[in-house]
C-alpha cells in the first residue's frame, strides 16, 4: 500500500477524519487504479459511499469485465438506497463469470426487498441450478420462503444445510429451523430443537419460551422468561409473558412481583400495569389494583379493557361517583365506547341524577340497539321514569331478539293494560 494510503489511514484511525480524506482526494488523481480500488475500499470502510461510487464508476468504465468492481459497487448503490442501478449492474455479470452465484444471491435480496418474491425466488432456484450444493443458496431460499410464510418448504432448505454448516452470516440454523417448526405449528419437534441448541441468546430463549407455551410446557416456558430476564433484564417483553405464565399456574404473587419488576424497566407498557391491576385484584389488594390500572388508563385512555375493569371494581366498592368521575374524564379525552355510555348511565340512575341517566341511554342505544340485556335494562329504566310508551317499544325490541322470554312477555303484556285504564 502507497505510504500516503497508510498515513491516511493512520489519521482516520486517530480521529483526523478531515485531514485523512482530504489527503485522499489530493493523492487520487496520482494513483494508479490497484490503489484507486484500495481507496475505494477505503471510503466504503468509513462510510463515504458517494465518494466510493465516484472511484469505482470510474475504474467499472475502464474495466467493464471486472466483476469484483461491479459487485462492490452495486452494494455500495444498495447502502445509498439505489436498488434500480444495483440491479442494472448486476444484471449486466455474465453466468459464466466465477461471481455469478454471488450476484443471483444479490439481486434476491433486492428483489425481496422489492416485495418480488417470485423474482427472487427465481433467482436463487438458477443460483442453485448453478451450484446445487451451496448452503448458502440454499439457506437464502429458506429465508425467503419463511418470510413469506411458507415455513414447510422453508424447513426442507434449512435440513438441507445443517449437515454443512450450524451458522449462516451470523444466524443460527437450528433457530430458525425451531422458529419454522414451531410457525408451522410443530411445537413438540420445535421444543426438542430448542432444547438441542443450548443458547444463551434471550431471543432465542424468549422464542424457547413460547414454543414451551404452546406445546403445553408452562414449566419450561417460566424458566426460558426467567432465565432470559437473567441474561437481560431490559428484555421488556419477558415480563409480560412471564407473568401471564404464572398466572396460568395460579401463582399469583410471582406474576404480580414478575409484572413490578416488568414496570420498573418498562414504565410506558399499559399492559403491564393493567396486568399488575389485575393480580392486586386476585390477592384482595384493590388499592393496589386500582392505582395499577388507573396508572394504565392514565397511558392510554381508551384502554377500553381497563376501563371496563375498573369500572367494576369501583362498582364492587360502591365508589358510584369516582366511576361518573372516571368516565367523564375518558370522554373529554375523545375516547369514546358505547359501553361506556351504558356504565355513565347506570351510574346516574344509580344516584338519581334520572336526566343525566336518560341522556346517556339514548347515547348507547345508538349502538347498543342490538344487545338485548341493554335493551331489557334501558326498558325498566323507562318504565320507572314513566315512559311506559317508550319502555313497550324497547321491549318489543328486546323480544324480537329473545321472542322465548315469556317473563318479558307477560311483563309488557301488563305495560300495556296500565296504559289503557
């Protein structure tokens, strides 16, 4: 390498950028093309890639059968967002050039990229064709395959390879054939995988995980989260699954201490909160319950499950106000639910406010007009008010959806006879 390459690169390497490519623009219209490439090679390295594209469309003119150069420069266009003049370059490798398979295996990848997923299969089936025996090709094209969701046939590739080789560009074979396995909904042959791999890897364990969990392993499942949590303790969504794991083993205080130490890490997740709500609820803690769950309505005031599950509980408290209260305020949020209406109006009713009650029935009832227990309870709400008129029709309503319900029946039968004395 010419001593003004290296004490460029000697000055990049102690921070003097500037003065290292300056240097490197000042020498290039001396350089011979070897030290051009070197230059080129260079500028890709330390991420100049407009200049790298300047050098080598410069040496591709010169050496138009150079396929090195071609290569490099197409990925240098792929890293600048210009997959049209990569494939354009790519294109123009003959099949007899030793870098064809490398050059298939690239315009897959940007045909993928692309959303053409037939092109690029086809490109890596003439790879193949070309070197039937290449992992790598066949790798790819179980790539493909399991990204577009077709995990059988991306199982046969991955089988393919791993008598040759267990990694592939830093990804593990046996990971994905688990992952293939288990997508396909082969747990029980995805869990053995996953057992043979041993890894240490938290995504690895957190897909563990949950293929215990769906092969019917709760016990397996707990010690993947567990242990992923181990190897990192920011893996926020171990947490959750870990905790709803518990739950499922009735072991409510560790999935109530599991989604604490969930919320310490990860204090914007409304689930976490809303599940910890949940647990308090289960250990008879309600003041920790309704402090979790408001703490999740507070994130997102339309979590309508939450909502709805506070509801409750202030309702099992008598907290009739503090439901008004909570309601009112989701609706000034813009948050808006039929079900919500129905609860402000039973909260009403509930403390005699009967207008406010009235207005919020009729508010429900736009959407509501269907659920017959709605329909039934807004009828005897009607019929208290003295709307027996109005009570008859809701009733009529709710026995053309529950024609068997001769309670009801009899009941507006009676509605009626009072209306003609």
């Amino acid at each position: 390498m010419d001593t003004t390459i290296m004490e460029a690169v000697n000055l990049m390497e102690t921070k003097q950028t500037e003065k290292a490519i300056s240097l490197l623009e000042d020498y290039l219209p001396k350089a011979d093309d070897e030290e051009k490439f070197t230059i080129a090679e260079l500028y890709v390295q330390w991420g100049f890639l407009t200049d790298a594209a300047d050098v080598l469309d410069e040496l591709m003119h010169r050496y138009p059968k150079e396929s090195e150069i071609k290569i490099m420069l197409a990925d240098v266009y792929i890293d600048l967002d210009n997959d049209e003049e990569a494939i354009n370059l790519l294109d123009e490798i003959d099949e007899d050039d030793p870098a064809y398979v490398q050059t298939l295996l690239q315009l897959a990848d940007l045909y993928h990229a692309q959303g053409l997923f037939e092109v690029a299969e086809q490109k890596l089936l003439s790879a193949k064709h070309h070197e039937p025996n290449e992992p790598i090709t066949d790798f790819a094209l179980g790539e493909l395959l399991f990204s577009n969701g077709e995990f059988r046939q991306a199982i046969t590739y991955y089988e393919k390879v791993l008598p040759i080789t267990k990694e592939i560009n830093n990804v593990s074979v046996n990971d994905r054939l688990a992952e293939a396995y288990a997508a396909s909904g082969d747990y029980e042959v995805a869990l053995n995988i996953y057992q043979d791999i041993d890894s240490e890897d938290p995504d690895t364990l957190f897909k563990y995980g949950f293929t215990a969990l769906h092969a019917g392993r709760r016990d397996i499942a707990i010690k993947a989260w567990k242990h992923v949590i181990e190897q990192d303790m920011y893996y926020h969504t171990a947490y959750y699954q870990l905790a709803k794991a518990y739950e499922s083993e009735e072991m409510h205080q560790e999935a109530y201490d599991t989604a604490l130490k969930g919320i310490q890490v990860d204090e914007f997740n409304k689930e976490l909160y809303f599940f910890a709500g949940s647990m308090a609820h289960q250990l008879n803690n309600d003041n920790e319950s309704e402090k979790w769950v408001r703490e999740a309505i507070t994130l997102d005031p339309d979590y309508k499950e939450a909502v709805l599950f506070l509801v409750e509980l202030l309702k099992q408290q008598d907290k009739t106000e503090d439901i008004i209260e909570l309601l009112t305020e989701i609706s000034n949020t813009g948050a808006k639910d039929p079900l919500y209406e129905w609860e402000l109006a039973r909260a009403y009713n509930e403390t005699e406010s009967y207008n406010n009650a009235l207005k919020h029935y009729q508010e429900a009832y736009n959407s509501l007009n269907q659920d017959s227990d709605f329909l039934k309870e807004y009828g005897y709400f009607l019929t208290e008010e003295g709307r027996i008129d109005n009570a008859i029709q809701l009733f009529e309503e709710y026995l053309r959806i529950q024609p068997l319900d001769a309670d009801i029946e009899e009941y507006v039968s009676r509605l009626k006879q009072t209306r003609e004395t």
